[in-house]
C-alpha cells in the first residue's frame, strides 16, 4: 500500500470567515494557521499547499491576557542600519491591528516559498465587513 499524496491541482480549495472579537490572539492565531496549512484536512501533504482560505473580520478587537497591550513589543526592521522601529502592542492596535494577527499567524507557517503562498489565503480587515460574499465563506469554528 502506498501513501496518498496529494497533487496541487487536485486540492478543493474552501472559504472560512472567523470572528475575531473577544477571542485570544494565540490560540486564534494557532487555528488559523491549521487552517491555512491544510492540517485540518485528511489529505494533508506536507509538501503542497492544501490548505483554505481564511477571512478574518473584527481583528481590532482581539485580546491579549495580561498586561500585554502595553509590555509586549513589535518589532520591525528595514534591513538598513540603523532602522529597527518598535511599538507596543496597544500602538499597533491603534494604528494598524491586522498587523497583530498577521504577525501571530506568520510565525505559525513554514518560512519559506510555501509559507508565503499560505500567508496570501489569509484575508484580514479591521471591521465586522469584508468583500468576499461571493465566496460563500463558511464560519469557522475557534
């Protein structure tokens, strides 16, 4: 018997949206990443992208325990000298809070051309509306 090994061109694609309102960015990052890889999916192949879309609405409000909003720090450099530039987390959130998730979930994937073709499927927007009806994205349990 032989290992079943999925092709790129076979992979069925699907749509997830979650909710990102009042949930923890850890453990909503770490699903979301399972998703992304295809890992929830019986026809995982390590090698091939055979994971799902996934929308990611009210990322503003995401939680962090603790005191983390204002101790934990982003960093974020240029590649220069000299260009390394910090914020902390209630900054971010202010600013930009899709960078929060994304950050999260970035760490999550391979760090390479893969994880980069999975990082493109995940779809952020700040408030409860994105443009993807024509989807049909599912509600993804976290």
């Amino acid at each position: 018997m032989t290992t079943y090994m999925a092709k790129p061109d076979e992979v069925d694609k699907k749509w997830y949206v979650v909710d990102a309102e009042g949930k923890t960015l850890g453990r909503l990052a770490s699903r979301i990443a399972t998703v992304l890889r295809g890992k929830h999916k019986p026809e995982y192949t390590p090698h091939v992208d055979t994971g799902d879309f996934v929308i990611v609405v009210n990322s503003e409000k995401v939680t962090l325990t603790g005191n983390k909003w204002d101790q934990k720090i982003h960093y974020k450099h240029s590649q220069y000298p000299g260009g390394l530039k910090t914020k902390t987390y209630g900054e971010l959130r202010e600013k930009n809070p899709q960078e929060i998730i994304r950050h999260a979930v970035d760490g999550m994937v391979p760090n390479n051309k893969l994880g980069k073709k999975m990082m493109k499927k995940l779809k952020i927007y700040a408030g409860p509306d994105h443009p993807h009806q024509a989807q049909k994205p599912e509600e993804l349990e976290v």
